[in-house]
C-alpha cells in the first residue's frame, strides 16, 4: 500500500486525494486507519526533512532547496489525504502517531525506529 500510496503522491501534476483514495480500495475502518498510520507517519518525516538544512557548498543548498521543496509539497498532500480519509471515515479511530503524541505530548520514542526512512517511500510497516 506504502508504495502505491507514494507514487500518486509524487506524480509531479495534478493530485487528488479523493482519487488516490478510490485506487486503494479502503472498504473499512480498519483498512482506512491503516493507510491513516502510514500517511500520517510520513507526513512527520516530510515535515521534518523540509525544516532541516544540511548545506555545506552552494550547490548543497541549492539540492536541498529543492528536497525540501519536494518534502513540503508531499507533506501537504498527506495533509489533504488524512483529511479526505477523514471525510469518507468519520468515526475513524486517532491513528498511532496521534495517540502516541496524546500520551507522550510528543512523538513517541517507540515510534522514532518506524519514522526514520528516506523521503522515496512511505515505510511505515509494523504497528
């Protein structure tokens, strides 16, 4: 699922949730959150990856500027993904990421080994 949720994702036109959400066929609740979990945890590192700057050469800065161009716009269609999951699943359950965040008032140190991937894949495997 990870991977076919990316690759929508990155297309470099159009995007639209809705139809992402009609090509993974999510016909219940536990499927949604599932693909909630996976969204919403890459969501995370995308937003991270956009706030940090590695430059060390004006060609590093310029690579990064466009990473982090790329990790904004992937972060933003996650956004509008979890709010169209919502939409179409309305008493969808908080995903792992949201409990984790309630219960620790940050990102769970349980949830830091899932989140560490590259910014090429949604890798969320195990919950």
């Amino acid at each position: 699922m990870g991977d076919l949720i990316y690759r929508h994702m990155s297309f470099p036109g159009k995007f639209s949730p809705e139809y992402l959400l009609d090509c993974l066929e999510i016909s219940s609740e536990h499927e949604a959150l599932e693909a909630a979990d996976l969204v919403e945890a890459a969501m995370h590192v995308w937003r991270r990856k956009a706030s940090q700057s590695h430059s060390r050469s004006p060609w590093s800065a310029v690579k990064d500027l466009m990473e982090s161009d790329k990790n904004v716009m992937l972060a933003s269609r996650a956004d509008d993904v979890l709010l169209c999951l919502k939409q179409r699943f309305p008493g969808l359950s908080q995903t792992t990421l949201d409990a984790s965040k309630i219960q620790y008032n940050k990102v769970s140190e349980q949830l830091q080994p899932h989140l560490k991937c590259s910014s090429s894949t949604i890798c969320i495997s195990s919950f």
